[in-house]
C-alpha cells in the first residue's frame, strides 16, 4: 500500500527504544516492573506532569533496550492529558520517545475490549508485539484462547504470559529479539479509509511528508492539538477537512466502530469463554464495597485508616530521624572548630536534609496505602461514590484521598493527586489541599490556643479548648471547599470532563508493583523537591545566622555585659546571647522592616521574625518564639507559652498575648501558606513556578485579610 | 419510543441502539462499550449523580449526564 522508509536494522542500533502500550488496567505497570525491576527512572514527559517511566534491559542478543511505559489509553482520540501525550508522540516520528518497536499489553480475560488501541497503533506501521497478559486468571476463568490463529489474524507475533508471577517473559523476550532481527514487512492496513480520508492523507502526506497514511490521517483528526504543528500548517489542515467536506468527529466514529466490526468476528475463531457464569466475586465485593450506606461507611474507616498511619505511625521513624540528626549536628559541632562553615554545615546543610528526611516516613506509608487500595481496584469505586459531591466543588473522587492526607502532612497529600488525569480537577486539589489544617500546625495550634480560650472553659459536656481546636481544623476545610468552588469558576479548561470509569477486577496487589512505586516517590521527594528545601533551609539559616556590618558581634558582647551585670548563669547568658543575636540579625531586621505591615493584624517584629523562620516549617514558629524570648534553652511548648504570657508591649505596658492578637495569629496559621517544602512539592507537581506562587499569595493574602479582620473586630 | 440509559430501573437490562452526543459516545464506544450491547444498570452511587453498570464481563461507572445520551431500542 506504501513504502516504509529505508532505516537501519533494528539490531545494528545502539539502543532499541520500545514503548509499552495498553489500555488502563490491563497490567501494563506489572509487565513493564517485570522487565525492569529496579533500573527504572521516573520523569515527566515534556511540558507535562505525566509520569514518564523509563526501564532499561539488555536481550540475549546484545541489543540495549530501553524501554518507555506510556499512560495507559483506550484509543488515540484523547479525552484527558495523559492521553493526549500518547497521541503527540506517536503522530511525530521526529519525537525523541518515538518507539522503534512497540509492546501491545492486552489482558486476555477480556481480549475483544482491548484491541481498539492495538489496532491504532498496528497501523501507523510501528513493528508491535501482541502480549495477552492475564494468562493464569483465564486458566481459572476456562477461557480457550489460540495465539497461533490470533498471530495470523492480525498478522503480528502474539505471545500470552502472567505478569503477576513473570510467567513467560522468556519468550516474550524471544520474539523482542525477533522483532529486532528481522524487522518485519509493514502488514497492510487494518482501517479501511473511506475515499475522502484517503485524499485526505494523501494530500497531508505531501504536504507534511509522512510515510505512513493512518499517521497523517489522526495528524487530521487532532490538528488542534498537536504541539508539534506549526500555525501554517493547522490551517492547511484545517484548509484539506473543509475541503474534503469531511466532520472530523464523524471520522472518528466511523473508524471506531469500523476496527470493531472488523476485529470482533476475527476474535470469534480465536478466543472462547465458558458461557452463563453467575456472580463473581467481584460482583459479590461490589454489592458491600459500593452499597448506599456501607460503601461510604468502609471508604471513611479506610481514610480514617489512612490519616491514623501517616499521623500516628509514622510518629517514630520520625522521631528516630529527628534525633539522628540532631545527634549529627551535635557531633559535628563537638569535632570540628568553630567557624561559618561548621554553622552552615550544622544549622544549614544537616538541619536543611533532616528537614527532607523527616517526611519520608509519611511520605512512604501514605503511598503504601494508597497504591495497595489503587492496585486492588478499590480506588475506582472510591471515586464512583464520590464523584458526584467532588464535582460540585470542582474535584474528583481521588481529591479526597489528598485532603484526607492533607490533614497529616500537605506533601505527600499534593504528590497522591498525580492519579487524577483530569488536569483541572487535579489542579484544583493540589492548590487546595494546604488549607487542610496538617501536624505541623498543632505546636503553634497548642502554644496559642491558652490565649484564646481558658484551659478550664467548658461549653457544655465539652472542653472548650478542644472544641476551639476543632474549630480551627473546620475553618481549615471550609476554605479548601470553598477556595475550590471559585477556582472551579475561574480555571478554563479545554478538556470536557468524564467520569467513564472502569471498574476493574477485584485482584490481589502485586507486592513489586506497590514497593517500586513507594521507593520512586520517596526517591522523586527527596531529590526533586529536596534540593529546593534544602536551598530555601540554607538562605534562612543566613538570614537569622547573619547581620548588617558588626551588629551581630555588637549584640552578642552587648548580651554578655548584660548578663554579667545581672549575674545569670551560663545557661540564661547563652540564652541572651541567642535572642540578642536573631534580633540583630536580617531575620531580625526583616521583621522589624515588615512591622508595619503586620502591626494592623496585631502583631509585633518579633512575631514577624516567627512568620519569617517558620516558613521552613510551621513548628519552627515554637522554637523561634523560645528562641526570641531567651529560653531557647528549654523550648517546650508549656514554657513558651508561660513565657509570651508575661510579654508586655513596651510602651503600652499590656500584654502583647491578648485574646485578639492570639485569635489573629491562630487564623493566620490556619491559612497562610508557611511551608516551603510544600511549595517544593507543588512546583514539581505542576512542573512550573507559576502555581506554587498564585498558590502562596492566595493563601497568605487571605490569611492576611483573615487577621486583619479577626484583630479589628476583637482588639 | 426512544429511551435512554437513565430511565432504566435497577437491574433492568437494555441493548444499545446508539449514542446522542457524538463526543460522548465516541469516548463511550473506545472503551467498549458500543451499539448492540446489552447493559444492565447494577446500582447508583450512594449519593446520586453516577451509575453502575454491567456490560459483558465488565463493571463500569458513569455520570447520569453520560447515560443521558446513550439512547436504547
């Protein structure tokens, strides 16, 4: 029908570069873990935060292989981004992923539903491999299936193997060789083109010189969305559909149903399951899992589940790694001479990692969980619950696994999103979800709740501190909703949302599978979003190490006189030393410079230098307040409380902890964005700049008009 | 008379005749689910807006916006 361009042999190529396709749920990510194991890295595609995952594996025959997992897809007409960057690539031979060879996973159990993809790409003329996976479930199914007749129907090697227990990958692997050695004949083309799709593609083929005229003829189809086309030739395109008189929606339902009407009978001789089965199990799963009232009692006991092990679990991998390297820092401090470099190597760089370390734990326990409940299937049914009530606000049914999340820690909750391929809806619960109310609020949460309510209030049955708390986390999720119902409004989005969701078999989780993905997003955290924590650690350890000209000097002998005039001891002088010096430093000066910003929200510089510092992490506020009030020494939370108790304002002579400003600091710690390992996060999540910034002006703006409401009304 | 999906009853069946919404049903008819099947709607989500469905050997979920457009013989 047309000829292949003349290329080098497969085998004479440096590197084999193989891509995996398949339709979602059709075991893919097990074949690909099975070829790969651990020599795997995880990226995005370009331009896009979707994973990218690329293996690497050596045949018998020599030939380097890598191998590139593409989002599973059910056909080359995309509905959402993950889709469409199957689409990009394989409608560009010039793309760096384009395959030389292709590896079609199908699962055999349901074969006539998974061969529309297949087809597609058989056709752009990429030499593919036909893997019937599932080979052990249609052996307990008695299904009957021929790969021989199946091989000579669509004139492609086919091979049936068990991902699940690495059943047959040898001659998976074979017939790769195979493949490489004798490049095959280009087989015909499945699609029959109508007349006007073959002018179509021939007057595209010439135009765009492209070999093959299924390519050409989807380049037709997708035009609008092809990055790689030029505004000059979408509108040539554009030129040759007008002309034909063609609708391209109708194109592609005619394609669509055409590939089915032809493959269907040809599967009839090849394929045959027992008929007249009852119930399965999944069925019977289905019938609790997703009933009107247990399906969400079971969803809310699993989050609950969830919430319980990233917050409480993960409490003493924590601690052990807090102590680890405080221990470390303590060490270096004793060994090496004193001196910038040994601050900056203890106060910046191994405060700086143990700040990134320290969310591993939770991290790994949250992805633990939720790829076990991803690869049993339940998270289809989650979102089928929920679907209806996330929407309303603009999320998806996965959002509430990220808010849920959220509550523990904001980082690993942004990070669990990445399973939402609507763009938007994911958008939408990354940018959210640091309103709910994580751990690392409760230090200040506790330090400042006494000033606002009495320990010993009551409101009925209830304590009213405890309620007070409660408040705090409501005020938390309120804002998330409602922050979510308007960026729902103002976010434009060109993808038309669908819930069309399949519901998968009901399967026992591969360990390999939830351990590989566990280990990468440890691995992306730490080294993706690590450096930039560790940058932003290193900058805010030299805004409160270092002053302007001598001051920090002048403060510290300043400290000592004072000390020796009022006889204290070695302890409560180093302690003077300490609050001397951060009020010196830029940090100090900082937050003197920001006072009057701040004064309307009720608070003071030193205030301010606890909003500078705790951006590293929102705790850090407790041990800076110690830190300013000279009791650094003790810094827990009951001392530091007692001790801003009995902070005067200077000029006034009240205290500065009265009931407003409390109220104030705690609704602002309620919004602001205080976090910049989540910011972190967020940027690599959304692999630009520009939402973590959007991100933390609109938290911290309305934390602001939060305060300033708070401060004048009670003050 | 023609019907569509979502005026069928619990654990009623119905054969698809063909899908009111080309850009709905072209992504309906990618994942399988094509004129001339037979669906059975098994249940709705607990808090509306979504149904469940039974096609062949498979289990899928959709809004009640999607069945709307599914017109049955």
């Amino acid at each position: 029908m047309y000829n292949a361009e003349v290329v080098l042999p497969l085998s004479k190529k440096q590197t084999v570069t193989i891509a995996l396709f398949g339709n979602p749920n059709c075991g893919k990510s097990t074949v690909f873990n099975q070829l790969t194991g651990l020599r795997q890295q995880v990226g995005n595609f370009p331009g896009v935060t979707v994973d990218k995952k690329v293996g690497h594996l050596k045949l018998d025959n020599g030939s380097k292989v890598r191998l590139i997992d593409f989002p599973g897809t059910y056909s080359l007409y995309p509905t959402s981004q993950d889709e469409q960057v199957v689409l990009n690539i394989l409608t560009n031979k010039e793309n760096t992923h384009y395959p030389d060879l292709a590896v079609y996973v199908a699962n055999v159990t349901n074969l006539e539903k998974h061969l529309l993809l297949f087809t597609q790409i058989r056709d752009l003329g990429i030499p593919i491999l036909l893997v019937l996976n599932m080979a052990d479930m249609a052996k307990k199914e008695n299904i009957w299936y021929d790969t021989k007749a199946l091989s000579k129907a669509f004139d492609v090697p086919v091979v049936a193997v068990s991902a699940r227990d690495g059943d047959n990958f040898p001659q998976l692997k074979k017939e790769l060789i195979q493949l490489i050695e004798d490049t095959p004949n280009t087989p015909d083309l499945f699609y029959q083109f109508s007349k006007a799709e073959q002018e179509l593609a021939q007057d595209i083929q010439a135009k765009l010189s492209i070999a093959n005229p299924y390519q050409a003829l989807l380049i037709a189809q997708n035009s609008g969305r092809l990055p790689f086309l030029n505004p000059e030739e979408r509108s040539l395109i554009n030129d040759f559909i007008v002309g034909k008189g063609v609708n391209r929606l109708s194109l592609q339902v005619r394609e669509v149903m055409q590939r089915y009407d032809r493959f269907t009978p040809m599967l009839k001789k090849a394929i045959k399951r027992p008929d007249g089965v009852g119930p399965t199990l999944t069925d019977k799963i289905d019938a609790v899992v997703t009933h009107r009232v247990w399906g969400p009692i079971i969803f809310f006991s699993l989050m609950l589940l969830v919430f319980q092990a990233i917050y409480s679990w993960s409490g003493y991998p924590m601690d052990l790694i807090d102590a680890g390297f405080a221990g470390l820092g303590d060490w270096v401090k004793g060994t090496l001479p004193e001196g910038w470099f040994r601050d900056l190597l203890t106060d910046g760089i191994i405060a700086g990692l143990g700040g990134i370390l320290i969310f591993i734990p939770q991290i790994a326990i949250l992805f633990l969980l939720i790829s076990l409940l991803e690869e049993v299937g339940y998270m289809a049914r989650a979102v089928f619950m929920f679907d209806n009530l996330m929407q309303k606000v603009g999320l998806n049914g996965r959002s509430i696994v990220a808010l849920v999340s959220g509550a523990a820690c904001a980082i690993p909750a942004v990070m669990s999103t990445r399973t939402i391929s609507n763009w938007k809806e994911r958008l939408i619960s990354i940018m959210v979800t640091p309103f709910i109310s994580c751990s690392a609020r409760i230090p200040v949460y506790t330090v400042l709740i006494g000033f606002v309510v009495p320990v010993t209030a009551t409101w009925g049955i209830f304590n009213a501190q405890g309620l007070a708390f409660m408040g705090l986390y409501l005020l938390g999720i309120v804002a998330a909703l409602i922050s979510a119902y308007i960026l729902k409004q103002l976010l434009h989005s060109e993808e038309r949302s669908f819930l069309m969701l399949e519901m998968p078999e009901y399967r026992m989780p591969v360990l390999k599978n939830v351990l590989l993905n566990v280990w990468e997003k440890v691995k992306t955290f730490t080294i993706e979003a690590g450096r930039i924590i560790l940058l932003v650690s290193i900058v805010l350890w030299v805004l409160a190490s270092y002053g302007p000209s001598n001051q920090m000097e002048l403060a510290e002998t300043r400290a000592v006189a004072i000390a020796q005039q009022k006889n204290l001891t070695e302890l409560q002088t180093e302690d003077l030393i300490a609050a001397n010096k951060i009020e010196a430093s830029y940090a100090g000066h900082l937050g003197k410079f920001i006072e009057p910003a701040i004064r309307p929200l009720g608070f003071d510089w030193k205030i301010g230098i606890a909003l500078i510092t705790s951006f590293a992490a929102r705790e850090v506020f407790v041990g800076t307040m110690a830190t300013i009030y000279s009791i650094g020494s003790v810094e827990d939370e009951g001392s530091v409380r007692d001790r801003m108790a009995r902070e005067k304002d200077p000029i006034t002579g009240k205290p500065i902890y009265t009931f407003a400003t409390s109220l104030s600091l705690l609704i602002f710690y309620v919004f602001a964005m205080m976090c910049m390992s989540t910011l972190a996060v967020v940027k690599r999540e959304t692999n630009s700049w520009k939402w973590p910034i959007i991100q933390f002006l609109f938290m911290t703006g309305l934390a602001y008009l939060g305060s300033l409401l708070v401060y004048q009304i009670f003050k | 008379m023609a019907y569509t999906l979502n005026h069928l009853q619990l654990g009623e069946r119905g054969t698809i005749a063909t899908f009111s919404d080309e850009q709905a049903g072209c992504k309906l008819m990618t994942m399988g689910i094509l004129p001339g099947s037979e669906v059975k709607i098994v249940r709705k989500s607990p808090l509306g807006g979504a149904i469940y469905l039974k096609m062949d050997h498979q289990q899928f979920a959709i809004r009640n916006k999607e069945a709307e457009c599914i017109m049955l013989k």
